[in-house]
C-alpha cells in the first residue's frame, strides 16, 4: 500500500552477500530452518532490496514496480503451513501459491524469508516502543512483562488503538478491570496454535495481553484465566520492526536502494 524508500543509491550486491549478513545479525543465533532463501537465485545480483511483512501478491507486484530484486520477507511464502504436513509440490496447484509463485518467476524476484531473526533483532521490542511501554518486571525473551501504571482496560484499549492507529480493535475480558502489568504476544503469538506462549506470558505475571493477531479459541483461553486480551493486528505490530529493520539495512549496505512496503490493510470493519 505504502512503499518508502530508505535509500538511494545504485549499486549492485549479490542476493547472497545479504543473506549472509542476515545469517550473523542476531549474534549467537543462526538462521531458523524456517529462513533463508524461498525462492529465485540466490547470486543474483541487486540493485534493489524490499523489506515487507508477508510475500503477498499486493507485495510482489510492489517489489516488481520498485524495481527491487530481492525481497526480505518476514512471513510464510506459500499455504498451508509446512507442519501441517505434506510438501510443497503438492500445493503448487493452489491458487495462492500458483499466483504468488508465478509473480516472483515472471518478475525474476528472489525471495529472503527472515522470521525469527528479525523477531528477536527488533520486531517485538519495536512493538513495545509504538505502545510506549517502558521497564520490564519480569520474564525474558518472548514472555517479558511491562510494567505500566494501573489503569483499566478500557483505557489502555483506547491508548493501544491510538498509538497503533487502527479505527477499531477487538478486546476480550472485563473492560473495567485495572490492570498494571502488561505481556505482549505479537504478531500471531496470540493466536491459539502459539497457546504455549501465551501460557508462558500468563505465568510470567502479565495481567493484560496486548496482542498481534488472536482468535475466539485463545480469546476463550486467556478470559478463563481473567487476564483480558487487546488486539491489533498481525502485521501493524510487526512493520514497525520490519521497517526499523529496513532502516538499518540501508545504513549497513550504503550503495544499496532499501524500500520498506507497509501492507494494505487484510480486512476492513462495516
Ligand atoms: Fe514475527
Ligand atoms: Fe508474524
């Protein structure tokens, strides 16, 4: 929907000598076997890069009409999800994966997928910055708890919603309860298939969630353990990260054109 270019230079890198950097950006942490390369040559020379959220049809012709080479994308290229079995081959008639995958091959695009890499580099704690949060009481990682002068759901809700600019979100528990310590499962850790996290978050002491994405099996979940639930949204609590992160590309590969594509919205509120 929205694309800023970082930098602007013109100069070439071969897509491998990013995926190297991406390889050691997080010390002591190499890439998950959800990462790397997904698609295209990873040789190919770029002149430029797009960082976005999910390898969408919306993102691929933007990358193609940004003039960008490679795309760095933070999300899942293809449908379904890998762990729910059976290979890729065997989805390729999809009609998702047949029109993402024929646009990368007709834009001669190589895909980078960084998921967990950028998580850990940035993407969470750029969450807690857009919400404003500041010192972490407790847990460490993915459980950390914020701690927050107490006020009551309905009004962090409204705060939360202000700062993510979004015209409504979804909110499950007591809107009147006051709540202090703040667990943030972002992205899609609010969703029930993560439950294990928002079990850990919960146990860490949170007594509110500000959430990514969620779902009514995880909102039914955390209302059982009084501990209210606020969404925003998948992506809107990942870009700021990615974009962060295109900021900080740009400034390691100066020669290189960085444009960060913020997604178009996934669904609208009638
Ligand atoms: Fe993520
Ligand atoms: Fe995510």
């Amino acid at each position: 929907m929205l694309s800023d270019q970082i930098s602007g230079c013109d100069a070439t890198v071969r897509a491998s000598e990013i995926g190297a950097f991406m390889a050691q950006l997080v010390p002591d942490r190499p890439l998950g076997a959800d990462e790397g390369f997904r698609w295209g040559d990873p040789e190919a020379e770029v002149t430029g890069v797009m960082v976005a959220f999910m390898p969408t049809v919306e993102v691929i012709e933007a990358c193609a009409a940004e003039g960008c080479e490679l795309l760095i994308a933070h999300e899942l290229l293809q449908m379904p999800y890998p762990w729910h079995g059976g290979a890729l081959e065997e989805h390729l008639t999809w009609p998702v994966n047949r029109r993402r995958i024929g646009l990368l091959a007709r834009h001669g695009i190589t895909l980078f997928r960084a998921h967990g890499t950028l998580d850990t580099f940035c993407v969470l704690d750029r969450f807690a910055q857009v919400l404003g949060l500041g010192e972490v009481v407790a847990g460490e990682g993915y459980t950390r708890v914020w701690q927050i002068e107490p006020t009551t759901v309905r009004d962090l809700a409204r705060q939360v919603k202000d700062r993510v600019g979004m015209n409504a979100i979804r909110v499950s528990g007591d809107l009147d309860q006051t709540v202090s310590r703040v667990g943030l499962p972002w992205g899609g850790v609010g969703l029930s298939l993560n439950a294990g996290t928002i079990n850990s978050v919960i146990e860490q002491g949170a007594d509110v969630l500000i959430a990514g994405e969620s779902d009514e099996y995880a909102m039914r979940m955390v209302r059982d353990c009084r501990v209210p639930l606020i969404e925003t949204g998948h992506a809107v609590s990942e870009e700021p990260g990615l974009e962060y992160f295109a900021g900080y590309l740009a400034e390691q590969f100066p020669d290189l054109r960085v444009v960060f594509h913020r997604s178009a919205p996934a669904w609208e509120v009638l």
